[in-house]
C-alpha cells in the first residue's frame, strides 16, 4: 500500500513521496469441485522503497469524482448542471460501469408494482434510451415504470453513448483510462488527488470529491474506515463475469426453463460445479443476450492476485456456460460467446464507515428518513457462497420470502449512508456505501447507486455554495433540491440533520 508522506508546494507543480510498506500475500482462490490450476503465488514484499517525484500540479474544481459508473457519472452530470466545475475520473474507456464494461446489462427493478420509485438523472437516461430503441426489444414503459421486481434490458452501446452526451451536454470534464492511485488528506479534509494516466501523475486539487469507485478505493487512500469482505464478514459474495452471447432464436428460448434445465445438467455432471443459483441468460437485443452465469467463488475484489486468478477463472465459466446452453436449451444451438466483460462483475469488496449504517432491520420496517435521498424496493440479493443445497436454499428463502417487500412497498435510503463520518468534502456513492451486509444486497445495483450519486453531486455543491460540511449539510435543502430535479422523494417530514446512528 503507498501512504502519501509529503506533498510539497511549488508555484506549479508539486513534489511528493511515497513509501511502498511490507504487506501481505494475496489469499488463493479455493474451487474444491472443478480442476482449476493453483494460482500462481505472488512475489512476498520485503521492506521498502522511497518514492521522490516532481508532477504538474492542477487546480480550480469545484468537485472531482473518482469512478464512471452509473454513481459517478449521475454525480459529474447532476452537479455541473448545477453550475459547478466538474472532473470525472474513470478507469475504464467509457462511462456506465458494470452497465458496459461489467456487461450487466439490465437495470433492476425500478418500480414497486403501482409506480416508478426511481426518478431524476435514472429515470432521465432510461426515458431516453426506450426512445431511441436502446432497450430490449421486448421492453415497454411499464418494465421500468410500473412493474414489480421487473428488470430492464439494454443495449450496451447505446448506454455508453447516452452518458457520453449527457456529460459532454453538462460541460463535464472526462478523463478515461486514468486512476486515483493518493489522497493528499489532513484530518478529516481531503485537499487534492494524484491521478496516473497515459501522460503521467498529476496532482489535482478541488474544493469537494466524491468516491464512486465500488470499492471505495479514494476512501480507503483518505484512512476512511471501512469494512471489508472476507476480512470483517465470514463470507464474500462471489462475483460473476458476464458476456454477451449472440446466435439465440428467442422465439424458442424464451420459453426455455432454464433453471430446470441447469439442474438436469448438474445431474449430468455437465459442471464443475455444483451451482445452481444461475440467473441465467436474458434478451438485450434480436438475436443477442446478457449472460449472468458462474459465481466465482472465494474472490477477494481487493486483492490483485485474487483478482487477476478471477478474471481467467470466469472466462473458462464462460465457455463452460455457452457449452451448456448450445446443448441443453432449445433455440440457443447455434449462440456463440461474443465478449465476456472487462470488468468483474463484483458484488461485495468494501463498505464504508458512515454517519449512519443502513440496516436489514431498517429494510424490513419499510423505514422512511427526513433526509432519505431515494426510495427503493428491490428483494435482498445475497448470492449463494458457496455452491452447497444448503445455501441455495439460503438464497431462495431470502430473496422470494423473508427479505422481499410487497408490491406498492418502499423503503428509504437516507443521504447519511454516503458521508464517511466526520469528513467535511468527501462524500461515496454506490456499491460502497454504508450499510450492512444484507441491506447492501438490496441497494448495490445500477438505479440506487444512480440515484446515490445524484445526491452525493448535489450535496458537493451546496457544500461548495453553503460552506456547509458533508457531516453537517442541511438535509432538508438538499431534499427540496432533489425534488426540483424529478427525485421521487415522499417524506412527509423533513430536517436540517441528517439521520446519524446513536453513540
């Protein structure tokens, strides 16, 4: 891990130094029930290294956001169209996250079965991408709008363009292929990051950021305490890969039973695996689909070589799948395995410590917040660990029973979730917010982290305007400022403070 010791003023640029500490080796990916290779041990690291570089130094933003995905891009669009100068920073080659280079490509139920939950910049992009034939074909209004638990296809590329003009509409600065690797971070007050691309580091100051990272990689660079996955938790929920598979007559497939299907193949000792929790293939386009298949069981997200092992580990899934398909469901003979993703489709790595965790306790009292920033109703999702019939069995309970809402339901999510307690400029959005294991399960997906990085984008710049600290934002002005931008926030009651859990 590098620790930033020093940053060094200049009239225009900045020195810094790093010291890479001694750590630990990666932990190995076990699959006691398939033939995967051992992975290749990591090289142990011995003492240090001191790192003394001269970088451009940058300033005049108003707020920086670390991570493109549906979080960061909602963050970037929704606070430049309230004036402020805005840099988005991304990994990847185009916005949208596991929406394009993760291949998750269908957003999650949007609605409660009597209206839309999800409003503002969410409801903005899947309005436009239905008029301009970018979801499924067999997608109509009420998918997203009025359906209960009713997921939305779409096509990849026509999500990534419709960020690409909502960003470039909003005068929102893009640099692709570039990363927060330090935080330049003093109590509990971040004043500048260091990015690495193509061109080299950079050091940038801004007034506010926000980490839509998923991991809550800038927050963990700042000394945000977390909690993270296998190490606070008994368990990690496995990731998946996804792919797009082409090739499919859907007017067969459609019908397919595909779980049963999976469990004959299981008998037939078609896996490696015993897994039967697949949530299968699904239609994006005339002949294409989405397939979300194969847990990679025991990956750690933040660990490299955990990682990387993943990455080829849920290719072979892929090809293991495709096999599967060609031969047990009628209509798909004849698909052919297009991409896999670029990215892992990973559901759980780190949670941040916040003003407030949200609770399953919180979830199934359908609880409402004075300072709620959405309102959602999706089941708990809690993937099988491992793939025992005792924990399908878990699963099934949970999601269809005892963790799942009733039509016309909701539920809050409250803006406290995204402000990493006590910080003053520095705010999360998405898959590493605050909140426990299986409420994070509910809310980990594309629309509520849209609409967490909406608020997260709005609250930067009324801090910006107010002087006002993320810890100490008047929630209540925040909320009116969601509303006027299409939020479907129904709170009766609304505060200045914020929801905060009880020393």
């Amino acid at each position: 891990m590098h620790i930033l010791e020093s940053i060094m003023n200049t009239s225009t640029r900045r020195s810094f130094l790093l010291t890479s500490a001694a750590g630990v080796g990666a932990a190995a990916i076990g699959h006691a029930a398939d033939s995967t290779p051992a992975p290749v041990p990591s090289a142990s690291v011995k003492g240090s290294y001191r790192f003394t570089r001269e970088i451009p130094s940058e300033a005049g933003y108003d707020l920086v956001v670390a991570g493109g995905g549906p979080a960061g891009t909602a963050a970037a669009v929704c606070a430049a169209r309230l004036g402020a100068k805005v840099l988005l920073v991304e990994a990847t080659g185009c916005l949208g996250g596991m929406g394009t280079s993760g291949l998750v490509t269908a957003f999650d139920p949007m609605a409660n079965g009597e209206r839309m939950l999800v409003g503002g910049l969410m409801r903005e992009i899947v309005t436009s991408m239905h008029k301009r034939g970018f979801l499924g074909p067999q997608v109509t209004e009420d998918y997203y709008s009025k359906r209960f638990h009713c997921w939305t296809p779409f096509r990849v590329e026509g999500y990534k363009l419709t960020l690409d003009e909502l960003v470039t509409a909003a005068n929102v600065e893009v640099r692709f292929c570039t990363r927060v690797i330090e935080a330049d971070a003093a109590g509990h007050t971040l004043n500048g990051v260091i990015l690495q691309n193509i061109e080299g580091l950079r050091y940038v100051r801004a007034k506010t950021f926000v980490d839509a990272t998923g991991d809550a990689a800038l927050s963990t660079l700042c000394g945000v305490p977390c909690r993270e996955a296998g190490r606070d938790t008994p368990n990690i929920m496995p990731p998946t890969l996804c792919s797009q598979i082409g090739g499919i007559d859907w007017s067969r497939a459609k019908n397919a039973n595909q779980q049963a299907l999976i469990e004959q193949a299981i008998r037939d000792g078609h896996f490696t695996s015993k897994d039967r929790h697949v949530p299968g293939l699904f239609q994006v386009g005339e002949t294409t689909g989405m397939l979300n298949a194969g847990h990679v069981f025991h990956m750690n997200a933040v660990k490299c070589r955990s990682l990387s092992d993943g990455m080829m580990r849920g290719r072979r899934l892929a090809q293991e799948f495709l096999a599967f398909y060609r031969k047990y469901v009628p209509g798909c003979e004849k698909a052919e395995l297009v991409t896999t993703g670029s990215l892992m489709g990973v559901r759980e790595s780190r949670r941040i410590v916040g003003e407030y965790e949200m609770t399953f306790d919180d979830y199934i009292a359908r609880r409402q917040y004075p300072d709620q920033i959405a309102v959602f109703n999706k089941a708990v999702d809690i993937h099988v660990y491992d793939d025992s019939e005792a924990e399908y069995q878990r699963y099934l309970m949970e999601y269809t029973q005892t963790g799942r809402l009733k039509p016309g339901e909701l539920y809050g999510i409250p803006y406290s979730i995204l402000v990493p307690k006590g910080w003053r400029n520095l705010w999360v959005a998405g898959r590493c917010n605050s909140s426990d294991v299986r409420v994070h399960g509910s809310i980990r997906v594309q629309p509520a982290a849209s609409m967490m990085g909406q608020a997260a984008g709005t609250a930067a710049v009324q801090s910006v305007a107010t002087g006002q600290p993320a810890c100490d934002l008047d929630t209540s002005a925040l909320v009116e400022t969601l509303r006027r931008a299409g939020a479907y926030l129904p709170q009766e009651k609304l505060s200045r403070e914020m929801t905060r859990t009880k020393a």
